[in-house]
C-alpha cells in the first residue's frame, strides 16, 4: 500500500574489524619479544673494539657457559659437530666457522670445537663477540 520514503542507511560494523586489528597487534608484539633472541640461547658475547661483520652463509656453533653446544638453536654434542661441519664444509670449501661463545664458557670447549672443525677442513674460524 504505502511506501516508505525514508531510505535505510546502509553502516558497517566496525567492532569486529578492530577485533582483528588488536589480535593482528598482540600477535605482532608476541612474535616480535621472541625473536629478540633467535636461537633461544641466552649468549653473552665478550666486548671488542676490532669487530667486524660476517655473512650469515656461515657455519655458526654457539657455546654456552656451562659448555653446552647448539647448532641452529638445537642443542647437539661434541661428536655431532664433525658430520654437520664436513657436510656443510663439502656444499662449500671457503665456509668460515663462527664459533659464539659465552664469555663464562671455559676455553677448554671452544678448544674442542675448533680441534672437531680443523679436523673436518675447517680452517677458517672466527670467535664472535659484541662491538664495544
């Protein structure tokens, strides 16, 4: 019979968008906090004046200050290194070893490490540390 003349205005729901916006945040945030430390050891490099930057095509062992050995955040023992040092040293002949070391670590284990890696080939090696 009678129609309206008044027009219905269309709206859109925001509530639910700014539901993912928050999420999208505290996700972010979340990823962020843990990827301060990438291998999820806690590693306090010693201090030089003389540091320079390396690539990242390195093969990286990281040692910590009771002597535990990690390889990309997975921790492995002293006879692992030789297979994970030879095979990465047959993909490439000038790889250099990076070898992170805590600054508590004791000597006698980056000795062992860097010993296992000669033993491979490896004769390029390079102990990290921060730039003062």
């Amino acid at each position: 019979m009678f129609k309206s003349s008044l027009k219905k205005k269309s709206s859109i729901n925001i509530i639910p968008m700014i539901d993912v916006i928050f999420f999208l945040l505290v996700f972010f945030m979340l990823f962020t906090s843990f990827r301060s430390n990438p291998s999820g050891i806690d590693l306090q490099l010693p201090k030089a004046v003389t540091v320079t930057e390396q690539e990242n095509n390195n093969f990286v062992i990281d040692i910590d200050k009771s002597g535990k050995l990690f390889f990309e955040g997975d921790q492995i023992n002293i006879n692992e290194i030789k297979g994970l040092a030879s095979k990465k040293f047959k993909q490439n002949k000038q790889i250099v070893a990076i070898i992170n070391a805590d600054k508590e670590a004791k000597y006698k284990y980056i000795v062992n490490v860097m010993d296992n890696l000669r033993q491979v080939g490896i004769y390029k090696l390079a102990l990290a540390a921060e730039k003062k």
